[in-house]
C-alpha cells in the first residue's frame, strides 16, 4: 500500500539530564499521518518514505513508526502514527509542509 499526503513536518524536543546534571534539550523531528491510516499503520513499518519539498527529494528506508498521540472516538481511543525523520533533513524543512509518500510493507 502507498500512502501520498502532503504533511508538516513538527519538532518535539526530548529533556534529558545529561552527566553534569544539566537539563539538556533534544529535538527529534517527524511527520504524523492522518488518522484515516490508522489501522493500516498499525503495528506496521514502512519500507520507504520519501519527502519531497520544493528543493529537496529525500528517500528514507525501513522508517520506524510511533504513535504518541490519540484520538478518542466515544471510548475507543484511536492512535495517530509518526515516522521520524533525520535532524539533517527536518532542521531544513520544519513547520513546513512537504509531500509524503510512504510504502508500507
């Protein structure tokens, strides 16, 4: 199955204490599907992901999912899934939306 949307890539920074006991922060950098994939998404890995902007074209393989967001539809909480994307490439593109299209396996 291929998935082609287009996305905002987003940062989320992770605070670590480092060895002098300082708080230091991480940024990881990912795209979040919408939720309409979910149960295609799930338990799942992707084979490829490419990101394609307006001056770049970058092709990611094997791209771990993870879902740390949900949407509640009655009782039934329902996960949105992210894939992680490279710092090198999401420095360059985040808060902007680029064309996604990913192959699951």
């Amino acid at each position: 199955m291929i998935i082609k949307e287009e996305l905002k890539v987003r940062v989320k920074y992770n605070v670590k204490v480092n060895s002098k006991g300082e708080r230091v922060k991480y940024p990881y950098y990912f795209v979040t599907f919408p939720i309409e994939y979910s149960k295609d998404l799930e338990n799942k890995e992707l084979k490829s992901l490419m990101i394609v902007s307006n001056e770049d074209k970058v092709e990611l393989k094997n791209v771990k999912l993870f879902s740390m967001e949900y949407y509640k539809r009655g009782e039934e909480k329902v996960p949105y899934y992210s894939a992680v994307i490279p710092k090198e490439v999401g420095e360059k593109l985040v808060g902007k939306k680029v064309l996604v299209i990913a192959e699951i396996e």
